[in-house]
C-alpha cells in the first residue's frame, strides 16, 4: 500500500528523527476551562488521537492576553499555565508523537468580551472595514511586547516538555494581518513595501529561535504556518508569498506548513497561476526545510494521491482525524475502508469531541467535517 510511506521516519533539518510523515494539523477544540487550563473532555478527545502520527500540532494558544480569540482556548502566558501545557505534552507523547504546541495571537479577530478591550491591529482602518467593529491600531511599543509574548510562550513550550512549536502565520490571524498588503496600511517600518510588512513574522520567528538559543536545545523544532493567499483583490497572492517562503527558508526553521482546504490546490494569480500552490512552494524549500501540506484529505486513497505528487515530506490531517480517533492506527494496519468519512450526529459517542465544538460541527460549518445527509461546501481560499 502507498499509504505504508506514512510510516516512514524523517530527519528534521536539525536531526531531530520523526517517527512518520503523517500529521495532525492544529485543531481548534473549544474545549479548554475557560480560563484555558485542560478540561476533561479535552483530555479524552486527545487520549486516542496520537497513535502512528509523526507530528501532533496542538491548535491556537494564546501568547497574550490580547490576543485571546476563542472561548475556552489553551493559554501560554503565564507560569500558571504550565501544568496543563505539560499534561497536553505529555498525553500526546505518550501516544508516540512528537507534541507541538501552536502558539497564536488573534489580533484584530480577537475577542473583546474574552480581552477586556479593543482588538489590536497592524491597522485601525482597513482591519475596521473587514471585521466591522472597532480596533485599536497597534503602538511600536504593543509591536514588541507582542514580540516577547511569542518568545515567552516559546518558553514556556519548551519548559512543558512540547518537542517544539509551530508560529501561526495563517488563516488572517495577527501574523498574517502583518504581512498582507490587505490588511497592512502602514508606511512605518512595520508597513509600506514587502520587506517591511515580513518585518513582524520575522521578528516573531527570531524571538522564538532565540528561546531555543538561551537553553541550548537545538533539538526543540521550530515550525511556522501560514496561507498562501487571499481571496481580496488587494490581498496576498502567491507573489508575495514565494517571497516570504524564500526568507523562511533562510531561518533556522525546522518546517513550513501550508493552511489550505485543498491540498491539490491550483494558484488563482500572480506568477504563479494554475500551478498547484504546494508545487510551487516545495521547489523553494525542498533540501532546505521540510513542507507540511494538507487540506480535504479524508480517505486513504485521497491520503494516496497525496503522497505521490511529492509535493510535501509530511501530509496533514484535521477532518480525518476528528472523524478517526483511531485514524494511524487503521491506516497502519491497512484498514483503510474502516476510515470515517462523515460525521454521524447521532453517535457523539464516537467522537468525543468537545461540546462546544460538537455544537458547531451539526451545524456543518465549511472548515469541519462532513455530517451524515447534509451537503457540505468548501470554502474557495
């Protein structure tokens, strides 16, 4: 079976071995205590879910305080956020995967009601017109506490136990609200040309490589995602993002993963246009960093055609595997017709997802999973 060649070990570009290339994307859960401390349910949903996976990236941890974007999302911003950053490590450690924590900050998709003020934004106009509230422009001053905010969350990843982090540079969060010209209106040196929007995701990359630095664990990966482009007509396209990627691969990154719905994906415009955005990017990184590619993959044979376009060293899973609790086992054992590929809204048994992401699932939201005898559309980004 093709699907064996998930289970093949990688190298990491800082030797650092990968028990195999199947990975589990970062998932939102909602499933976090409010005050983002590890709830049960969110214990049980992982408990399972590690088991003949390469990489398991836990989703969207807050580094700040104003940054916080969803209800009941896992926190690392103080040390007394430490104990459930080390039980999440740990449960999925124990399952054979390496632990990755996302680290996160939601800028102008931030929450006032969970933040206690103004969404903070590269820029208080264009971010207005988008999110059709009110937003707070971000100070120099907020630009670099937000900056050691990443690099403390680094921190306190490595102290848990987390076998690296992933920088979430994607899905219009803060990060990427920097670098895209849509979002970025600045003419400082945070804004104003490519080089100086890339100024931020950089700094934020160099902050967490020198975490690693400071405890001398050039073991700890570190990875970043982000998506390749926007809709908008004044968004980011795939010329701005071979640029960026072309910079990445300059950093001691040990991976770039790409966010899309698609994995066979073809680039709407730009240079690049009609060539399938993976291709595009792993002729820049291949030899140099490894590549995470994903989206819509669901059944072996999907998980199949993947793999033979060569288009990434890891193939990424969300839906599946909130789907399969026992999805690298079945693959493993080549019990490939046994996958799930819908949700079946009478057996939440099966699932133990968290309630309040359950909730969302029944109503077929276009980022979540199939539900059984509804159509489901995929959003086009």
């Amino acid at each position: 079976m093709e699907t064996s060649k998930l289970f093949e070990k990688y190298t990491l570009n800082n030797k650092v071995e990968v028990p195999g290339r199947l990975t589990v994307a970062p998932l939102t859960l909602f499933g976090s205590n409010e005050d983002g401390t590890l709830s049960e349910e969110e214990r049980k949903y992982l408990e399972m879910r590690g088991t003949g996976i390469g990489l398991y990236i836990l989703g969207a941890t807050a580094v700040s305080e104003n940054g916080l974007a969803f209800m009941c999302q896992p926190r690392a911003i103080t040390d007394k956020d430490l104990p459930s950053l080390e039980e999440r490590a740990k449960i999925i450690k124990s399952q054979g995967a390496l632990a990755i924590n996302q680290i996160h900050h939601g800028g102008a998709l931030a929450l006032k009601e969970l933040t206690g003020g103004l969404p903070l934004a590269p820029s208080a106009e264009i971010a207005k017109e988008i999110q059709k509230k009110e937003v707070q422009e971000l100070t120099n001053e907020q630009i670099e506490k937000i900056i050691e905010d990443f690099g403390h969350a680094t921190e306190l990843s490595l102290k848990a136990g987390y076998d690296g982090i992933e920088i979430h540079g994607a899905n219009n969060y803060l990060i990427q609200q920097f670098y895209s010209p849509y979002t970025n209106r600045r003419t400082d040196q945070w804004g104003g040309s490519d080089e100086k929007r890339m100024a931020f995701p950089l700094k934020v990359i160099d902050a967490c490589c020198k975490v690693r630095e400071k405890y001398n664990k050039p073991e700890f990966i570190i990875g970043y995602r982000l998506s390749p482009e926007e809709p908008y007509e004044t968004g980011l396209t795939m010329n701005e993002t071979v640029k960026l990627v072309k910079t990445l691969v300059t950093k001691p990154l040990q991976f770039i993963h790409i966010s899309m719905h698609d994995y066979f994906k073809k680039s709407r415009r730009g240079d690049c246009a009609g060539i399938e955005r993976l291709k595009v990017i792993h002729e820049i990184t291949k030899d140099k960093t490894a590549l995470i590619g994903l989206g819509g993959l669901l059944t072996e044979k999907d998980l199949n055609n993947a793999l033979k376009t060569g288009f990434s060293e890891f193939i990424g899973i969300g839906c599946a595997s909130m789907l399969n609790r026992d999805l690298g086992i079945l693959l493993k054992e080549n019990k490939g017709d046994q996958i799930c590929v819908e949700l079946d809204p009478e057996h939440p048994e099966k699932y133990l997802i968290p309630k309040r992401l359950w909730e969302m699932c029944l109503k077929n939201m276009s980022w979540l999973p199939p539900v059984k005898g509804k159509k489901h559309e995929i959003v086009d980004i």
